[in-house]
C-alpha cells in the first residue's frame, strides 16, 4: 500500500501554528506530523501528515476541520510518495549530528566522533530519535550545558524513543538512569541502542504511559528529569513532574513549539518549577527548568 503525504504550504508561523491545532489528534491516532522548510528565500514551509492510502480520505476531512478556523482559505494538497524502505532510506540519508559536546550518527558513519566528542550511535528503526530533530538536538545540548555546571547522582529519561538522551547522560558520567516510554517496540529499540553503546549497566529500561508504573517511586526521586514530549501531555504531567522531582532538581523540557512556550511555562511555574534557560532550534524550544529561581 503507498504512503501518502497530505500537506499545507505557508509561512514559518503558520505552518508551526498549523502543527499546534494538529499535534494532539495526529499524536492520538499515531500520525506522523513534521514541518519543514521549503524555501528559506520566500519563508516557504510545509506541514505535512503521513497516512496510509486507505485513510486518506477520513485524515483529510479531520486536517480541514481542524485548520478551518485559522486558514479558512487553505487547501490540504496531497503527494503520493513512492513505495520504498523508508527507515532504511532515511537512515542511510542521515548525517552525523552534533549537538553540543554530542556526535549522534548510523553504523554507516562509525568513523565520524572526534577524539573530544561523546558519540552516540544510534539505530533508531521504529522509534523517534536519531538526533536530527530540532527537539532532540535541543535535548543533547541541554543535558551537555547542566551536565558541566553540576553533578547528578540519578536523572530520568520520560519518553525516550530510541534512548539517546538516556545513552547521552549515561556519556555524561551518570549510572543511575530510568528511561521510560509508553511504546513497548521504543523501549525495545532503547534497549537495543544502549547495548550497541556500551551503557546498558547505567540505565533501566521500563514501558510506562507518563507516571503510571511503580518503578518511578522506587527510583526516584530524580535530580534530572528530561522529557522530549509534546507541550499538551507535558502540561497534563507537570504535577507528576514536580513530585517525583528531588529538591534542588532540574528539568529539561521539549517537544515544545515556540508559540507554545508561554503556557508550558505557566503551567509548570505551577508546580513551583522556574525556567532557568531556553534553547531555540527550528521552530522548537527545549526549556531548562529547576525549583531555584537562579
Ligand atoms: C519526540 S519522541 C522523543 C524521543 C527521544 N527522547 C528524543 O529526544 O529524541 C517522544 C517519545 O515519547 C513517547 N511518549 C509519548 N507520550 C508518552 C507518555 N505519556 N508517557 C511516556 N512516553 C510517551 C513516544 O512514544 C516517543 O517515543
């Protein structure tokens, strides 16, 4: 069956307004929603949805209603793409990543990490997380940016993908690790990934949705709690966040577009959470927070 791509063209905000009213329904019925630029001379994007021939017609209807109020005018266009190996294509395609003090690559490209860089290789399959997202990225440069200004002695990684911000402070030093996913084929591949990275004895491995296992009490409280999910269940998880928190803890959020950033921060100022710092990549924010106002 081919995939099919059903986009909108506008400009960088609003195609970044456009994945804001889409985000929360694409995420519950597991579509894949990505924006990206067209043309950086006339600021051309697009927000694409990736959807199977025979839900076409259903995903189309939803994506006009859903737009309908802040482009009423707009016209979601549809492009089938050819039957190919997408994972095996796209990671062939991808090229190393470097994100801080980090280097993320595919077996294709072992070579590539520096003598003062920490490698991460990756295999990512089927789950999120190969480094090339603003998000992740974002993520990788946070963990660099606390992991130099202070010790922590345990951390969790909510929504890992294929584990490579847990493997990512597991480079740092840290071998007291939770990393968490409500999908059990990520958490598989995580598990998979920081074998091939030599960190496995640093981080347990869990499929949880959000909270809701008992592992987060037994190895919590954590001095770092890193989440790269989208804002709405991060704020829905913000009361969660704070309490399985140590004192003094930091938390480091993304999956957050920019336009998105006022609320998220209001919602876990809360929960007693002050934001200490944001990094700004595509269109998207990782946010640093803590308990401590400086
Ligand atoms: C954007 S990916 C991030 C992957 C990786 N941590 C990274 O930074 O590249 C978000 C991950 O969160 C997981 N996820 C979504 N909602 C979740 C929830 N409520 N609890 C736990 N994991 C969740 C998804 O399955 C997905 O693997």
């Amino acid at each position: 069956m081919s995939q099919i791509r059903l986009f909108i063209r506008g400009s960088e905000s609003d195609c970044n307004l456009a994945m804001d009213l889409l985000a929360d329904w694409m995420e519950e019925e597991g579509l894949p929603l990505a924006t990206m630029e067209v043309d950086e001379t006339q600021d051309l994007w697009e927000t694409s949805v990736y959807v199977n021939e025979a839900d076409v017609d259903d995903v189309r209807a939803v994506m006009q209603a859903r737009l309908e109020s802040e482009f009423p005018d707009s016209v979601v266009e549809t492009e089938i793409l050819p039957d190919v190996d997408w994972v095996s294509r796209s990671l062939e395609g991808l090229k190393p990543v470097r994100a801080g003090r980090f280097v993320v690559f595919g077996s294709h490209d072992r070579a590539t990490a520096q003598p003062h860089e920490l490698a991460i290789e990756i295999e990512a399959g089927q789950a999120f997380g190969t480094g090339h997202h603003g998000t992740t990225a974002g993520c990788l440069e946070m963990i660099g940016r606390l992991a130099k200004a202070r010790h922590f002695s345990n951390a969790l990684d909510l929504g890992t993908g294929s584990g490579v911000l847990a493997i990512a402070l597991a480079r740092q030093g840290l071998c007291d690790i939770l990393a968490t996913d409500i999908d059990p084929v990520a958490v598989e591949v995580a598990r998979r990934n920081s074998k091939l990275n030599e960190t496995a004895s640093a981080i347990a491995f869990e499929t949880a949705a959000g909270f809701h296992s008992a592992i987060f009490d037994r190895k919590g409280p954590f001095e770092l709690i890193v989440a790269n999910i989208l804002a709405r269940p991060l704020m829905k998880m913000a009361p969660s966040i704070a309490r399985h928190l140590a004192p003094g803890g930091s938390v480091v959020l993304s999956g957050i577009l920019a336009s998105q950033r006022w609320k998220v921060l209001a919602a876990f100022a809360g929960q007693g959470l002050y934001h200490r710092h944001t990094l700004w990549r595509g269109g998207w924010v990782t946010l640093h927070l803590s308990a401590n106002r400086s």
